[in-house]
C-alpha cells in the first residue's frame, strides 16, 4: 500500500467510525424518549467503546492499522469471508 492509498484509507475508517457514532447517537436518543432502559445503556456502551476506538486510531497510522487489520481478522473469523475498503 502506497502513501497516498494510506492516507485515504485512514481517512476511510475514521468515516466509517464518525458513521457508526452517529448512528449510535440517533438510535440513543429515540430509544432514551421512549424510557426503555435496557437498549439506551447498550446504545451508550457501544458509544463508548466507538470514542475509545476513534481516539486509537486518531494517535497514529500504526493504530488505525492494528485497528483494522483486528477488524479485518474479526470478521474473517465469523465467516465474513474478503473484506474490502473502498479505494485500499
């Protein structure tokens, strides 16, 4: 991978964390309305976890690699078969 392909790919798994924040941010604030408890902490757990993983990934290159190449392995691991990222 090249520097300019790195570059953009972590660009890339910023975006798909920054989407999944605020994915997790819209569900918390439907279900939190509604007074259901169980899925708003689950929804605030996975929040937290996503800060953590931005925060990772944002100190260095080397992180958002180890961060993906986990994510990679992951999802191999349960089946998910040839992971591809846009423009990687």
């Amino acid at each position: 991978m090249n520097a300019s392909m790195a570059d953009n790919w972590i660009a890339i798994v910023c975006n798909l964390l920054r989407e999944s924040i605020k994915k997790h941010t819209d569900r918390l604030n439907q279900i939190a309305r509604r007074g259901d408890i169980q899925p708003v902490a689950w929804h605030a757990r996975n929040l937290l976890e996503l800060m953590l993983y931005s925060r990772f990934c944002a100190k260095n290159r080397e992180n958002a690699l180890r961060f993906y190449t986990d994510a990679v392995r992951d999802i191999r691991t349960r089946g998910g078969g040839e992971v591809r990222v846009a423009g990687a």
